[in-house]
C-alpha cells in the first residue's frame, strides 16, 4: 500500500510539473513572439521611412458607414479644379462641366489622376482613385458603394507634416468653398430616379435628378401687395441670418412656409421668387413616387443645405389624413355584407402593394423628425388649393411656421401687373377695373394673360379694354348665379310651407 501510494504520488507531482513547463513554454512562446513581432514591426516601419519618405491622407467621399457625401471631399474636389488646369499640374485626363453664367467649362481631374500642388515652398502630389464595390449587398449598399469607394490622397514628406495637417488642408478646405461658391449653379432637382454612369464612370442609381434652375420670376416681378411682399422677404432674410439664434433656442435650421389659395394665385411662382432672393437650390419631391417613409427619409438626407424642398399639391398626393386604416375597414366591412370580403381584401391588398406606403407619420418625422436636424439653412414649403383638407398636426406652427395666403388679384396687384406688362402707372379704365375687382374674384395669372399684348395692335388701351370687357362678363355671371340661388331658395321655401 505504501508503495502505490508513493507510486500515485510520483506521478500526480510528474503530471503537475509537465503542465507547468507545458504553460511556461507559451507564455514564452507568446512574450517571444510579442516582443519580437514589435520589434520588426519597428525595424520595418524605420525602413519603409527610409526608402519611402512621403506619408498620405486619404479624403474619402463617404466615410465610416455616412449616408451623405463628405463635405472635406467636396471641397478637396473643387479646390483641385485650379490646380488640374495648371499646365505644371501633370494632368493628362480631365473632366469638364459647364460654369456658372457663362460659356466657360469647369475642369478637374479625372480617375487615376495626379496633381501636383505647391504650399509655401512645399512640393505635394494629389491622387484621385476608386475602388470596385463590394458584391452581395442590399439595394441601399450597392447604391450607395458606387460612391463609397471614390477617394483623394494627398501625398509629403514627413518633415512636412506640421506644416500639411495644420495650415495646408485647412486652406484647402476654404479655398475649395470659395470655388464651390464661384462655380455654382442653382438646380431643379426631382425625386425620379435615374440609372447612368456618375462623374467616375461608375454605374449606378440616383435618388435625385436635376435640370438648371433658371426661372426669371423675382419678388421684383411677382404680383402682390407691397406691405405682404416685404413681410415675406423681411422673413426670408431672418431666416439667412439666423444660424446662431436656431442654436441659440435648440432648433434646426429649418423653416416650413404654407402656401395656400386657389389655382393661378402664383404659389409656384412665389417658391420661385424665394430661390431666386435666396440664391437656393430647389427640391420638388413627387411624394406618389416615394414607395415607403424609410425612402422619404432616404431622399431627404441627399438634399443639400441652402436649398427649398417642394411639396406641391400635398392634398392631392397622398391620404395624410391620418384615416388610412379607418378607411380600409370600412370597406372590408362593406365587401363582408356583399360576400365578396376574400375578394376585397386581395383587391385593397394590391392597391398597397402597387401605391406608396408613405404615410403622415412618415410625413410629420420627415418636417421636424429627428432627421430633420441632418443638416441645415433648409425651408419646406407646401403648396395647397384646399388647406382645410389638410390634417391640422400636419400644418401647425412649428412644422409650418408661416402660412401665406395667395388670394385673388387685388388692386394693388393690378396696378403692379399693368406696370409690369403694359408700362402704364396710370390710365382713364383704372377706375372701372378698381370697381370691377371690389365685386369678382380674378387669379392674378388671368389678368396678367389679358395684360399680355397678342399682337403689334395691341396696346394699354387694348389691353385693358379687354380685361374691362372679361370682368364685366364676370360680375354678370355672379349675379345672374346669384338671382337662380335665391329663386331655388324661394322655391325651397314654398315647398316648406305647402307641407
């Protein structure tokens, strides 16, 4: 029994001492591998400095996972526009655009390109490249890889590097605004999607597609009365100016204006008129055409800042009544007392599947959402015919800030039109037409097209005769309605009383 038990004791001590050599030897193993592995990763860096002295930065167009474009890389873009061009900048390949307001091009580099760039006395070379996407991504990836991969590299030596990081990409950066401003062009953007090769030769699917913005209308030219007019752009200009008192209180940089009235009293003329005051991009968004809130949301954050985004006829373009589900039970209920409720539900099930899904929730986070502080110096603006159709949480104070009424043409507005059209201030038939406009309702838009001469004969005298001989066929009219409204109403009544 001693025996067996020294013999147990021998070998538990055996087994004990090997897992302790077995662990002492990976620790080494790894203390070794650690330490050594560090050390050559000095050696080699200390060699690759030697042979390779130039550090780099890299601009990417979109980077860690952002949905918009980088403003950095933006800039770098344009800032690199006046160095392509140089005759010493190296470019072989270049791409041009037209320039703002006259028949000049805008070059830059093209992919696969250098540029060379002096700062100071500094020597420093600028690349422009892309990588292929990835595969097997979702749609909203492989849209949005196309871009994902572009980049800029800006190559100097490492003596230099103070010198790059502190005054040189700063400067770059201001001076790339600057060109940015300079080269501007203001567009028209709708929500329809496109398929065509971007500015890199990729190919790929664009939320956005756009026209040049070169509506004449102006608050110049627009049609209305003074004291309203000089409200608007008094509002317009507090706006431009007020990016330290919306952070001040906590808001965003938004403003949303409500635009209402009947057809022809220059609602689209009026958003016209701000773009041009404002010098702003516009984004007219077919809401009909926007499948789900998750793609409203999508093409929101591609809007720019210092832009308007439209909504036009917001009553028509979708039920943002809030009344969705109400709606589709009552005609389930309907298609039950037929016996037809299987068949009802398929045909509403289609309905959905073929129509946008966009919803007035989705509506009211894409106004004043937390997605709607992504950015900034942004103004939404709906336009109506019928504002009492609206859903009041859609267009109270705070989502619609101001709420401006296109009426009919009033006197003033014609006084305005005949200066405009005719370059009269005064004339005998401003009397009549002062009457006459007190007793009908005349969009703005119809007196302006009796205001428009039509031929070499036409003159103020013409034209206003006309507009005379139009209004009084008008007042006519109102009370030849008006006298049949009152003998149905006599007619009402005797049939009242014969009861």
């Amino acid at each position: 029994m001693e025996a067996s038990a020294a013999a147990w004791a021998s070998l538990n001590s055996g087994v004990v001492l090997s897992l302790i050599a077995v662990l002492c030897s990976m620790v080494w193993k790894n203390l070794e591998g650690l330490f050594f592995g560090r050390h050559f990763n000095r050696q080699a860096r200390r060699l690759a400095a030697i042979v390779d002295p130039y550090l780099s930065v890299t601009v990417a167009e979109y980077d860690g996972g952002r949905m918009k474009q980088s403003d950095a890389y933006k800039e770098v873009q344009a800032y690199l526009q006046r160095a392509s061009c140089d005759a010493g900048g190296g470019v072989r390949h270049l791409k041009a655009e037209p320039a703002n307001g006259s028949d000049a091009l805008v070059l830059s580099m093209g992919d696969n390109e250098e540029v060379a760039d002096v700062f100071r006395g500094v020597n420093m070379l600028w690349m422009a490249y892309s990588e292929p996407p990835p595969e097997n991504r979702g749609y909203w990836s492989r849209r949005q890889s196309q871009a994902d991969r572009r980049f800029y590299r800006l190559f100097f030596l490492e003596r230099d590097r103070d010198l790059v990081l502190g005054e040189y990409l700063p400067y770059v950066r201001r001076e790339g605004r600057a060109v940015m401003v300079k080269n501007r062009q203001r567009k028209l953007f709708t929500n329809l999607s496109t398929e065509g090769m971007d500015d890199n030769g990729w190919w790929c699917t664009k939320l956005w597609s756009h026209v040049v913005f070169e509506h004449p209308k102006t608050f110049e030219t627009l049609a209305m009365k003074p004291a309203k007019k000089k409200e608007i752009m008094d509002d317009l200009d507090a706006f431009r100016k007020g990016k330290e008192y919306y952070a001040r209180v906590g808001k965003p940089w938004k403003r949303g204006y409500l635009l209402y009235g009947p057809p022809g009293t220059g609602k689209s003329t009026m958003i016209a008129a701000m773009a041009n005051y404002l010098d702003y991009d516009i984004y007219d968004i077919e809401l009909t055409s926007v499948r789900t809130n998750s793609d409203l949301r999508k093409i929101f954050i591609e809007t720019t800042n210092k832009s308007i985004i439209v909504i036009e006829d917001i009553d028509c373009s979708l039920d943002l009544t809030g009344k969705r589900k109400k709606k589709k039970k009552a005609k389930d209920a309907d298609a039950a007392k037929d016996g037809d409720k299987k068949d009802g539900d398929q045909e509403e099930e289609n309905k959905e599947k073929e129509g946008s899904k966009v919803t007035l929730s989705g509506v009211l986070n894409f106004i004043d959402g937390l997605w709607s502080a992504c950015g900034g110096e942004r103004i939404i603006v709906f336009t109506t015919n019928h504002v009492d159709k609206l859903d009041p949480a859609l267009i109270r104070r705070g989502r619609m800030d101001k709420h401006i009424e296109m009426s009919y043409c009033c006197f003033e507005a014609f006084k305005f039109l005949a200066k405009i059209y005719l370059g009269v201030g005064s004339h005998h038939l401003f009397d009549d037409v002062e009457s006459l406009l007190a007793e009908v309702e005349i969009t703005p838009a119809d007196v302006s097209e009796y205001l428009t001469p039509k031929s070499d004969s036409d003159n103020a005298d013409t034209c206003l005769a006309d507009l005379v001989k139009e209004l009084k066929r008008m007042k006519a009219e109102k009370a030849q309605a008006a006298q049949l409204r009152g003998k149905e109403v006599e007619a009402e009544a005797g049939d009242d009383e014969e009861e």
